[in-house]
C-alpha cells in the first residue's frame, strides 16, 4: 500500500470533479473456483483499490460528495476466521492507512445508501464486471439486474478517468517494477524456444516467474508458435524449427500494477531470411511509432504511422504493392495487422476498459473508427504526458482471412495474392513495449527487453 496522502489526494481530487451525491465503490469479493469454499486468488477491484487502497475481501467505500465524508464498510475478523486466516488488523486500522476515520460493519451500508436515495441523493456507481458486484448493487439500489449496467454514473466515470490516466511517480515506478518481472519472464521464454519443447512448459514456467516475483499475471498467457492466433491461449503445439514463437505476457505488482510485452522469436534462436525480413518490418514499425509518440499527437496518427511502415515494408518484400497512400486510406494493410497499435495500461492492463473504451481512449474530438481492423484501436486521442501506453505492431498470416479477402476481390491493387499463398504456414509476429508520454516526448518503461535481431539471436545463444 502506497502512504495514506496517495489515497487521500485521490480521493480530494476525485471530490473536485464530482459536484454532489454520494460515490459508491464496492470492493471485490472472495470468488469461488469449484466450491464455496476453495477460491480464486483474490483480486480487488482496480478503482475501489485506487481510492481506498485496501485489498481486502467483501468492503465497500464510500465517498460523500456534499460534505466530504469518506466512509471504509466491513467487517473484522471473528474467531472462526483468525483460526482458518490467522489475525487480521481492525476495520479501523486498515481504513486509517488509506486517512479514512469512519468505518462501519458491512451490514450498515445498505442504510446509508437506503438513507441517502430516500434524500433523493444521486449514487454514483461505476460500471460493474462480475456477477456478484451486480447483484450487490441491485439489492443496495433496488434496481433490476438488468438495470445496473445502464445506471452507472457518466459523470464518474470521465472524472475517474480523468484522474487514474495521467500516472504519479509511484504508479510509473510500480509499472517499470512489474516490467522489470516480464524482462525476466521474456528472456526466459526466449531461452526456452528450443525445437522439441511443448509450449505449456514455457508459458508455466514464465507464470511462475511472475508469481515468484510479484503477483499473478496481468492476463492469460499468450503464448504460441501459431501466433497468427492473435489471443491464442492453447499452448499445446511442440516447437518445430522454421516457426517463430509469440509470447505475449505481463505481471502484476502487489499494488496491482500491470506490464503488457510482447516478444516474437525463431524457435531455435536462428532467423531465417524470410523471418528476418518480415520481422525488421515489425520492429521497424514498432520504432517508428514509440520514435513519434509525444503530447499532441493523436494515438490513432501514431497507429497510422505504423501502418505505413508496414505496408512499406511489405511492399519491399512483394507481399504488398500499388500506391501507398492509397493502401493506407484504403486500409488494405488490417489484412495483415487486423488490430489497433496499442491501449493504456494501469492497474487493469486495458486501463479502465470496463468502463466502455469509448469513455477512455477515445474524446468529444477523436471518435472511433468503424472500419474493419482499425475499429480494434483501443486508444485513439490526442496524447497528454502522464499516460501509459502499449505499442504493439504485428504482422500476421491469416490463412482464413487471405482466402476471404481473396475470394471478395479485396484489396487486389495492393496485396500480391500470389506471393502471399506461400506465407500461409508463417504464423505472425507482434513486438508491444510500455511507453510513458513525457513532456518532452516519451520514455520507453522498464528495462529493455532483448528485440533487434541481433539481441535476439545473442540471447537465444546463450
Ligand atoms: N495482452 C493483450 C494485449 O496486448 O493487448
Ligand atoms: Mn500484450
Ligand atoms: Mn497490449
């Protein structure tokens, strides 16, 4: 937990962009696995965590706009929990860590919010992602489940964004702390992809790293020599020379913090001419958009700066052709790159995306594309120092998409059909870094992680 001021600052600022009602976070609760009583790892919620600070099962927060008043709801430890769990500290004394001084069992917030609707006080809430936070909140507001979704608070959520985007020095540094673990995750994985070796055994152990060193992952593992799968989750392929592995992976600190990277490799540690070419392109794409990031500049231009390399440099290596402003306007290289450059990060590595990511890549200026590929750009606004992002360029060989884009005759002027058959069995490439916006530009986060061909191949020899 950071010192009481973060989260006293947090919530003052938060107070200064909300005019009146009352902010209800409920925290996570203990979620089952395959019986009550044998759960999850216990997660708490990113935004209840950002304000309150306290990672503990079933509490709630309150904030009283009108007044002031920060509340902490939940309850001590009995004695049948400080047999099985051991002793915990007070209710008190964790909401006093967070600079919170009144605090009440779990049971009463469901008078406070009764009182306070009764008053006909707005309740903020944010969007909820599970099930029991659903149920909570539509027995606390009297609302059907079907009506919780749709009356969460607009006004919350653009001030919660507003303040959880732009990251303070504690937050950058538990970042570059949970990029620190991924470099130990990536440069093991890249040790590992060695022909003969099932993919499973790689992305355990790099799970283990993770856990080992900081907390769970920051999402599922995608790990796969089939990496034109863009999320593939199946690692059960034995490598074979002649592919190239993805591992795209991230941690989490304990403070919740997430890492997001990606790494793409020649099973065996040796490019191929064929891999090598279409890799430069990845990496040149990649260098290309960090080298363009600084405020002012939309994210969606520094995806189209991407774009273009791309298709450039597949137009030097006869898979592309034609005019390449035309190629771009006509977005013919989402064949190969069907997604968007990157998205922010945070404590949820889509930063805030359960709240609609309308709401926090996109502004009243930059609103989101509709087009084939390029509608998967998370992050399209105008950039700000203070954000963290990913950049993550890919090509990928997508059997199933080129026979399609083939069979409805599209982009015939600028994709080489012909050529392109032969790359079916390629799989694809993604290269993604965590990049701070600064004032002055940009600073890649963490330490650096093995990417030219040359580190690469350094790496994988020894
Ligand atoms: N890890 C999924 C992504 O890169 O967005
Ligand atoms: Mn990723
Ligand atoms: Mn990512």
């Amino acid at each position: 937990m950071f010192k009481k001021e973060v989260y006293t600052d947090r919530r003052s600022r938060l107070k200064k962009e909300v005019k009146s009602g009352v902010g209800l976070f409920l925290g996570n609760v203990d979620a089952a696995f395959n019986y009550p009583a044998n759960q999850y790892h216990f997660r708490q919620d990113s935004h209840f965590l950002y304000f309150f600070g306290l990672q503990n099962p079933g509490f709630a927060g309150v904030i009283d706009f009108d007044n002031g008043k920060d509340y902490i709801f939940g309850n001590d430890f009995d004695i049948d929990d400080i047999i099985w769990m051991g002793v915990q500290p007070k209710v008190k004394d964790l909401a006093a860590k967070a600079g919170i001084e009144n605090t009440a069992a779990y049971g009463e917030l469901a008078k406070f919010i009764a009182d306070a609707k009764y008053q006909g006080r707005d309740i903020h809430y944010l969007p909820a992602y599970r099930g029991e936070t659903v149920i909570e909140l539509s027995q606390l507001l009297g609302l059907a489940n079907a009506d919780v979704k749709p009356g969460a608070s607009v006004e919350l959520i653009k001030a919660v964004v507003r303040l959880k985007e732009i990251k303070s020095e504690e937050e950058i540094a538990e970042i570059e702390k949970a990029i620190d673990i991924a470099y130990e995750m990536h440069t093991t994985s890249m040790k590992m992809a060695m022909p003969g070796v099932v993919e499973q055994k790689i992305a355990g152990t790099i799970e283990g790293i993770s856990l080992a060193l900081g907390g769970p992952v920051s999402f599922p593992i995608i790990l796969s020599q089939d990496g034109q799968t863009l999320h593939n989750h199946n690692h059960s392929n034995i490598l074979e020379v002649g592919r190239m592995m993805v591992t795209d992976a991230g941690a989490e600190t304990r403070e919740c913090y997430a890492s997001d990277i990606t790494r793409t490799v020649p099973v065996g540690g040796k490019f191929n001419e064929r891999q090598a070419e279409i890799y430069q392109i990845v990496l040149d794409a990649n260098m290309g958009a960090i080298a363009a990031i600084k405020p002012g500049i939309k994210y969606r231009d520094v995806h189209f700066i991407a774009a273009r390399i791309i298709i450039e440099g597949l137009k030097k290596a006869g898979l592309m052709k034609g005019d390449t402003d035309e190629a771009l306007k006509a977005e013919a290289h989402t064949l190969f790159m069907p997604h968007g450059l990157g998205h922010q990060m945070g404590m949820d590595v889509h930063d805030m995306e359960g709240f609609g990511e309308d709401y926090v890549g996109y502004d009243e200026n930059t609103r989101r594309a509709t087009t084939f590929g390029t509608a998967y750009l998370r992050l399209g606004k105008e950039l700000k120092p203070g954000l963290v992002l990913t950049v993550e360029p890919g090509i990928y060989f997508i059997p199933d998409l080129i026979d399609q884009f083939r069979s409805e005759g599209k982009f015939m002027d600028f994709v080489n059909y012909d050529k392109l058959e032969t790359y079916k069995d390629f799989g694809g490439i993604r290269i993604e870094d965590d990049i701070l916006v600064t004032q002055e530009g940009n600073r890649v986060l963490g330490k650096p992680i093995p990417k030219t061909i040359a580190e690469v191949e350094t790496l994988m020899a020894r």
